[in-house]
C-alpha cells in the first residue's frame, strides 16, 4: 500500500504540474514572479513524471510478487505480462509491443471484471468495477485496432460511450462513499475544488476541455454539468475513503484510474489503470482480488 501510495500522489502531481499547469502556463505571457514559478512548476513537474515512471516500474514488480506469493496467479500473470508488453514497445521500440498491450490490457479488464461478478461484494463497488473495466477496454480497443491497421468502427462513438462508463462509474463510486457518515472536511475540501472547477468552466468552458482531454483523455463532449458532478463525487470519495484506515486503498485506486484517464495511446497509463482496477476489485486493501471478501466490504 505505500508504493500504491507513493505512486498515486506522485501520479496527481505529475498530472497537476505537467500536464495542467504546463501545458496552460505555455501559452500565458510570464514575466517577473509568474515566470519564476512557472519555472519551478514546470521542474517539479518533470520531476514528478520520473518519479511516477520509477514507482510505477517498481510498484508493478511488487505486485506481481505479492499476488504470486498469495497464490493469485492469474492476476500476478496479467500485470507480468502487461509489464512485458510495455518493455518489448518501450524502451526496446519494438512495434508488437504497441500493439500486443491494448489487447491483454482489454483482456486482463475482461479477468478482473469477471472474478468481481463471481465474488459476493458489496454491490455499488462490483458495478463501479464493472463500469470502470468496461470504459478502460472500450479504450484500449480503439487503441488496439487502430494499431493492428483496422478502423473500430466509429471513434466518436467508442469514446463517448467510453466516458459515459466514466461517469456511470463516478456515480457508482460516490453512491459508495455516501452509504457511510458524510465526513465534513472531506466534503469541505471537495466542495471547494469543486467550486475551482466551476469558476473556471464558466469562465472558459472551452479552454477546461481541453485541458480535460490533454491531461485524463477525455473530451467532455457530453454536457459539461455531467462531468462537474462526477468530479464532485470522486474527489469527495477520495477524500472520504483516504481518512479511513481500512478503507484507503479505495481512495489509492482512484487515484490510480484518475491518472491514468482514458489515454490508451501512452503505454504506461494502461499499466496503471490496471493497477487501479486491481485495487477497486480487492476485497481489502491487504487481500488479493480472488480471495474471499472481508468484512470491511460489507460496512463500506
């Protein structure tokens, strides 16, 4: 949990700095005091990229022996292979890599999904893996036949229903989060990011769009109040789950999904959706996705 941790606070600041803060502040005028923290952002954030590149590398072997040592073979094999799949496209070149991961990530989504249907859990958080699973490989499928030099039939339409998943899996994840005491600070402090969102979607609706699809892939196509409310809801169950102990490893795993986004076309990410799957699927934070669940299930 500490790696999962450390990889998921470094994932939102890269995410933050680089693909956010960089990305806009390049294209505002910088003089004086706004260049000097533009530069130490855009530092930070490069930092923070290889960082992530690092923990992801390292968390993932870990994984693989933790799982393999629990006797979850199944889940261990597909992070293995994900991993090798990743190695072979970078930093080897080699093109069957590209095209290999979308189709085991698709596979491995299509495992996790599977096993969390099989299991009793508790049901907001089935359907939330479900949803999730099922928006990552609409992704990765597009990202796969495109690679494989077929046509997925009409894009527009995967990614939308694709970020639909999204959303429905937001909702899932807040309806989760509110079945306990609503905690105060944490609704606080969602509210106000929230109102950060909103400020600034009225301002430039147009401008959060693209920031949107620039940093998590997705385009808001839909109506906009769709997404803010989405947003609202996982930041606040984020937040909720992060202050409890036993329920932490939630909080990790969308984390994990939020960075990763809908972004099949870099490699990584997919690893690290899979991560955030595999952990949204475990019964706890301290067992694996194929054994039984624990009684934190039932009071979450």
């Amino acid at each position: 949990m500490t790696l999962a941790g450390a990889l998921a606070f470094s994932g939102l600041a890269e995410l933050f700095l680089q693909r956010i803060v960089y990305r806009v502040g390049v294209h505002i005028p910088r003089s004086g005091a706004f260049l000097e923290a533009y530069r130490f952002a855009t530092f930070s954030g490069d930092f923070a990229f290889r960082a992530t590149a690092v923990l992801l590398a390292v968390t993932s072997v870990v994984a693989v022996i933790w799982l393999a040592q629990r006797r979850d073979y199944g889940v261990a094999g597909l992070i293995a292979t994900l991993i090798g799949a990743n190695l072979l496209a970078w930093p080897l070149g080699i093109a069957a890599g590209a095209r290999l991961t979308p189709i085991i990530f698709a596979f491995a989504a299509a495992w996790l999904v599977g096993g969390t249907l099989a299991r009793r859990r508790q049901p907001l958080l089935v359907l939330a893996t479900v949803s999730a699973g099922f928006a990552l490989a609409l992704s990765q499928y597009q990202a796969g036949m495109t690679a494989l030099g077929d046509q997925p039939g009409s894009i527009a339409t995967i990614q939308l229903l694709g970020e639909l998943g999204l959303l429905v899996t937001a909702a899932l994840i807040t309806a989760a989060a509110v079945r306990r005491p609503v905690s105060a600070p944490a609704a606080a402090l969602a509210a106000l990011m929230t109102l950060a969102l909103v400020a600034s979607y009225a301002r430039e609706p147009s401008t959060v769009a693209i920031v949107s699809l620039w940093a998590t892939g997705v385009t808001m196509s839909l109506p906009g109040i769709l997404y803010i409310l989405a947003f609202a809801g996982v930041a606040f169950a984020g937040l909720s789950w992060l202050r409890r102990p036993n329920m932490s490893y939630l909080a990790i795993a969308l984390a994990l999904l939020f960075v990763a986004g809908l972004q099949p076309q870099a490699l990584h990410h997919g690893l690290t959706a899979f991560l955030g799957l595999v952990l949204l699927s475990s019964p706890s934070g301290t067992s694996t996705p194929a054994e039984a669940p624990s009684e934190v299930e039932y009071a979450a």
